[in-house]
C-alpha cells in the first residue's frame, strides 16, 4: 500500500466510523468516548501503514489526527483565539427572577455587557418574574428576549415559563432608545405586589423614544404589556427633531391599561412609516386604545390584522389628530360592547386627512370628515364610508366643438395670446374614441399658456380635488397642472418630461374653497387629450362619458327638466331669470298678467349659461312678448308675442346673449 493511499484510506475509514456512530464495544458509549476511540484508531492503523511498507517518512502534516479528550483539555487551556462568545445571557449576571429579589442592576448590567460588544447582541433572560424598580434602558442593537409570556393572553401566568418584567416605579418599564433595539418574548408588568409597590403607578409600559436623533427599524416581537392604567401600554414619542421610522411591531398584547398604543411627533419631528401586525387590546380602564397625534408629521403607520376592542373607552377606541398625522388601518376589528351608541368608535379631527380604515366595525360609528378621507370604509348600521362620485365635471373632455377663428373651445378658457391652437381630429392621433386631441403650438413669449375650465363648478361639501390631462411632447417641462392649495398658495404637480410619450399630467390635493383656481400651465410645444376633473381625493378618471365624448349619442328616453319661471319685480320687469342647472323648458307664469314683456335674460354674470345651451319658454296665457334687440337675437328681426301654449326656443351665447332657434306660435 502507498503512503498516499494509506493516508487516504485511514481519512476516508475515520470520517465513515464518525458518521455512522461506529464503536469498538458492544456496550452503548458516550460521544466523548466514541470521540476518543476514533482518534485512537487512527493512529493504529497509521502504525500499520508504516510496518507494511517498511518506511515512517509519512509526515504527521499530511493528514491529522482527531484530538484525545487530554489534548482537548490543553488546547482549551492554552488557545488564545477570539472565538464568538454567542448570546449573553442574564442568568451569568445574577437575576433571580423570584418575584422577590430586586433585579434591575443585574438585568441592566447584562444589557450594558451586550451594548458593548463584551458578549452577545441578544440577552436571554430565563423564565421567571424579575422584579425591577428603574427602566431597563435597551440601546441600539441590543435585543431581549425571554421565554415567552405564558399560556395565557388574559393574565400574568406565573407558572406557566414565563419571563415577567415586573416594573415597581413611577416611569416607563421599559426604554427602547437606538436603533434595531428589541424586545420579545416576555411579558411585561406593572407590578402591584408588595408594600413598597402597592401605591406606585408607572408612567407606561414600554418606550421607543427619540430625542434629537433618529430611531429607526426597532423590533417588538410577542409581547404581553399588562396592566399599565398610568399611561400608554406602548409609546413612540420623537423629540427635538426627531424621529422614529420603519419599526416592526409583532403580536403586541395588551391588556387593561390607560392607552393603548401611542403614537406622538412634537413639532419638527416625525413618527413615520411603522408597522404594527396582529396583537391588539382589550379589559378596562382604556381612555383610547390606538392615540396618534401632532403636531410634527406622525403618518403612513399601518396596522394590519389588529383586534381593538375594550368594552368601553372614556375617549374612544381611535383618535387622530393633527393636520399631519394619518393611519392606515387593514383588515381592523373594532367593538365596544359597553359603549354608549351615540359616542363614536373612532375620532377623526378635522384637519386630519388620508386615514385609511377597513375591516370590521361593531359597535356606535366613526366622526370624520370622510370628503377628506374617502378611505375610510368601515361600515355598520350606526355609520358608512364614502367615496367621491366617479364624474367628470369637464363637460366637453372630448374636445368638440373648438373654433378656430375665435379661438373658442366649449368648456374651457384659453388664457394668453402666446400659443396656436390647432385640433387633430385624425382618429390615428386619438389616444381614446372619439376625443379630439390640442396641438398647442408654445410661441415663446409672455409667460406660461394656461388652459382651464371656463367656469369652476363649486362643491363646498369636498376638500379634495383631482385633475390632469394626458400630455405628449419633446420638450421637458412642457406642462404641469396647478392649482391654488387650501393655504391660499398656488402649487404645482409633476411636469412632463419630454420623452414624447404620453403621459398623464395631474395632482390631487386640498382646495382653497374660497377661491377655487384650477388649470394646466403650458411653456412648451404639446399635444393634449382627455382632461379630467373630479372633487375628491380619488385616482382620475380620463376618458369622458359616452355623452361627453361622442356628440351626444345615447339610448332611451330623454327626460329633460322642467321649472316655473315668474315674473321680475317693478324695478327690473323687464329682466328675466330663468334658474340655472334646473332643466331646459320653462314654464312662464305671469302671475295674472300676461302683458309683460322680456328684453334681457339672465344679464348678471353669475346667471349665465354656458354657451351652446338651450332654453325653450312655454307660455299658457296670449300678450307676453320676448322682443327682438342685441341681447336676444330673434328671427328676422321679429318680435315673438306668446298666444295660448305657443313656445319659442333659444340658445345661449355665453354671455348676455341669446340667438332664438325656433317658434311654436
């Protein structure tokens, strides 16, 4: 046999032995022993090698030996290695966990060892109840963790394996202060055991806390926060120019306490962007279940899968407020079954929008105002979510209509003399049936080109506003839509980039309802199509309606309105009003008098009717006569005079003025 197939045979012999659990001995061995006896076996039959091809150059390098117990033992004596030192555990700190001994210096101390790298960034704690008297204060990257909370989700189980921090003082239990700080797998207690704690009450459970620095990507995993009736079970509070973002919060149970969850950004600072999944509260002594306020931005925290329900909450079980602070709740449970039916389950303050709320809702109902938080779907017999009607309040989105020689378009103003307006009625250049598309040639000078709405409809009951257009062109920032934003200021959204592609220009934001200002600011050459305007916050909807787009067409029956008109007083007898958005036929009663006569209709601005629309007066009584002059344009110059049931029809100009279209005399 060759050295090297020696060498190779005895490895290979070894390594089977080892994974098969081979012994020498038909008494069953320890591992240890196995361990020894397989080294030994090694160098036998190395011996044996060497007599049977007469040489001992094998050098003891080529392959090695597994160590005996005694050289183990040596080795561990004299390795200097830096070799990982795994979890820290609190036990090798001197807790005691008997619900007795004072143990907030040991706890503490084996968080501090883990801070600073002298052992691992886990602290296990073993099962039992570490009574404490100061805050455990958790920095960045340290995690603890414990045993889990016990088989119940009701009660401190005591007896069951669990870890109970069990918090005597007048402060948090539990501080949470950098980032990737933990917690899990424990329960933690305002304990109210003992004469030194009976009469004390915490300030809360558990802290995650930012001042003047930002706290990000926390974990808090399996926890049981109980009877905590001084304060918020669980808190993050940023500071100072603060923030807390992107924390992950698992299966939080709480159980009797003052507040739930508390979410609070002071001015300047930010709690953003946290998730909390599972878990949820119940028992008594709740003023609010889930807290999330201001003034700083404290929104996009999302709870998916959360059960909130008390009983009864003196507050309510959700509250909101501050102009920057939302919550996006998913797949929500939401009872109160003690709660008086006329309080609401959730408050919304009014200068909070974007809250989004679905799932169950079983008792009373929600107050918000849902025109500034249309996602807010919770349903039940007390209270319903709504959604902004899907209606495009363009009226002529198609772009019919336009004339070039007075640079006119039905629907909309054309604000400045610097660009040339053309319409593509090639059905090749259409980006939807039957709507035209603007080729607004930019001249260059005098500022922006601004098309809008030739009159503003007006919805004081919304808050939100969504419009765009879609847009192509070469030339990067072509386009954009403005508006004048709820604070008076005039915003802008995303232009066009140019690429020459369409894309849809747009924004929906809060309004200034006092003096609503809506338009698509244009300072380079770009093609138009299908505008849309909706009051709401809701995604735009481009594309007009059948009537809209294609000339009118329909099916069915055609019902038209129909209204009383009566007659002006003294002063201005002769100017007539027919009430806008009523319907197109009037019925004209002269009140007894029928030898009256109408030269102006509609004079003031705010009575005029859009151009294009038609208004038929129908007359019961003979004498009244509509007379011919500049305002209302009649056939042949000839003054219509009513008999009885006769009509005459007319079309509005847009201004002051009316053209006459028939007469039924």
């Amino acid at each position: 046999m060759s050295t090297s197939s020696s060498s190779i045979a005895i490895s290979l012999l070894a390594v089977v032995m080892l994974a098969l659990g081979y012994t020498f001995s038909r008494e069953r061995t320890t591992q240890q022993q196995l361990y020894d006896q397989v080294a030994q076996l090694q160098r036998q039959m190395s011996q044996l090698a060497t007599t049977t091809t007469g040489s001992s150059d094998i050098a003891p390098q080529e392959h090695r030996f597994l160590p005996t117990k005694e050289e183990q033992d040596e080795r561990s004596l004299t390795c200097a290695c830096d070799m990982p030192s795994g979890f820290t555990y609190a036990s090798d700190f001197g807790v005691i966990g008997d619900a007795t001994a004072d143990d907030t210096l040991a706890l503490q101390a084996a968080i501090d060892s883990a801070s600073a790298n002298d052992s691992g960034g886990i602290v296990v704690i073993p099962k039992g109840t570490f009574r404490i008297f100061e805050p455990l204060i958790v920095p960045a990257g340290v995690t603890l963790q414990g045993q889990g909370y016990g088989d119940s989700p009701l009660a401190i189980s005591f007896d069951a394996g669990a870890s109970t921090i069990a918090y005597c003082g007048t402060d948090y239990a539990v501080k949470l202060e950098g980032h990737a700080a933990g917690l899990r797998d424990l329960a933690v207690y305002d304990w109210p055991y003992g004469t030194d704690c009976e009469n004390i009450q915490a300030a809360g459970g558990v802290l995650v806390e930012a001042d003047a620095a930002l706290v990000e990507s926390v974990i808090v995993s399996n926890i049981f926060i109980y009877f905590f009736l001084g304060g918020p079970a669980l808190s993050l509070v940023a500071k100072n120019s603060a923030g807390i973002a992107f924390g992950n919060y698992q299966n939080v149970r709480i159980r009797h306490a003052k507040q739930g969850i508390s979410l609070q950004a002071e001015e300047s600072s930010f709690v953003n962007s946290n998730s909390f999944l599972a878990g949820g509260m119940s028992g008594g002594g709740f003023e609010v279940g889930v807290i999330a306020q201001g003034p700083g931005a404290c929104n996009d925290n999302k709870f998916y899968g959360m059960f909130i329900e008390p009983p009864d909450t003196t507050l309510t079980h959700v509250y909101v407020s501050g102009a920057k602070t939302n919550v996006k709740f998913h797949d929500v449970r939401l009872e109160a079954t003690s709660k008086s039916l006329d309080k609401p389950i959730v408050i919304i303050d009014d200068s909070s929008y974007g809250n989004v709320m679905n799932g169950l809702l079983g008792h009373t109902h929600v107050q918000a105002n849902l025109n500034r938080n249309p996602d807010i779907d919770l349903m039940s017999a007390k209270s319903v979510g709504m959604d902004p009607a899907p209606k495009n309040l363009y009226w002529n989105s198609a772009f019919k209509g336009f004339n070039a020689d007075d640079r006119m378009m039905p629907g909309f103003s054309l604000v400045g003399t610097n660009a040339a307006i053309t319409i593509l009625e090639d059905s090749d250049e259409m980006l939807f049936p039957d709507h035209n598309v603007i080729d607004v040639d930019y001249l260059n000078y005098g500022g922006a080109f601004k098309l809008m709405a030739d009159i503003t409809p007006k919805a004081p009951g919304h808050d939100f506003v969504t419009f765009g257009v879609y847009a192509r062109s070469s030339v990067p920032s072509s386009i954009s839509a403005a508006m004048r934003y709820e604070s008076g200021n005039i915003i802008a959204s995303a232009s066009h980039s140019g690429g020459g592609d369409w894309e849809f220009i747009g924004m929906s934001a809060l309004y200034d309802k006092s003096a609503p200002y809506f338009y698509f600011s244009i300072t380079g050459d770009v093609q138009l199509t299908a505008p849309t305007f909706i009051y709401g916050k809701t995604p735009a909807i481009p594309g007009a309606s059948l009537m809209s787009s294609s000339g009118a067409r329909m099916s069915g029956t055609l019902t038209m309105g129909v209204t009383t008109v009566y007659p002006p007083p003294d002063a201005t007898q002769y100017y007539w009003v027919i009430p806008k958005n009523s319907g197109n036929i009037f019925l004209i009663d002269t009140q007894g008098n029928p030898s009256r006569s109408i030269i102006r209709l509609n004079h003031r601005t705010a009575d005029r009717f859009a151009r294009g629309t038609l208004a038929t007066l129908m007359f019961e009584e003979a004498g009244t006569r509509v007379k011919h002059n500049a305002y209302i344009k009649l056939k042949n110059n000839a003054d219509f005079v009513s008999g009885p049931n006769t009509s005459i029809t007319l079309m509005a100009g847009g201004s002051a003025s009316w053209v006459e279209v028939s007469r039924n005399e």
